[in-house]
C-alpha cells in the first residue's frame, strides 16, 4: 500500500479506522500477494488480470469485464462517490 499523504494526518477516526482495517486485511495476504509476485517475475504474466485472460469468451461484458482475478481470489473492483465529492 502506498499513501501520498499519511493517513492519520488528514482522516477523521471512522476513515483512518477502515484504513486499519484495510492494512489488516492485506497483512493477513502479503505471503500471497508475495507468492504471485514471484511466480510473475518468472512467468512474465500479470499478478492480475480480468476474467478473460483466464476464461477467453467474447461475450464477458459488463461487471465481469471489470472483475479482477489474482489466480485464486476474484477481485471486485468497487467505486463511490462520497458526499463531499471525492472518488473512492
């Protein structure tokens, strides 16, 4: 994960906290995450991918074009817009 800016410094409690969370959640990963980003560096293939690279079909349009694969985990990529304008 990388930040711009640190998070404590411009997140209020509940954001900072779901940012924690995330943190959480990644270091309960990382010996995946690292295990794909060797087999990538030897195979040469992407640690992700849509649906099609693994399942080649014309027809895999809409939310399944926009899914993400890591070889194991599918990966929905989600975006909101808050009330204060910024994107997530």
């Amino acid at each position: 994960m990388q930040f711009s800016v640190a998070p404590w410094r411009v997140l209020d409690e509940t954001h900072f906290n779901a940012v924690k969370v995330s943190v959480e959640i990644r270091k309960k990963f990382t010996p995946i995450i690292l295990d794909l980003a060797h087999q990538s560096a030897k195979t040469g293939e992407p640690i992700m991918t849509n649906l099609e690279y693994y399942f080649p079909n014309p027809t895999c349009t809409g939310r399944a074009s926009k899914t993400q694969i890591l070889r194991y985990f599918l990966v929905q990529i989600m975006y909101c817009v808050l009330e204060s304008g910024f994107c997530v």
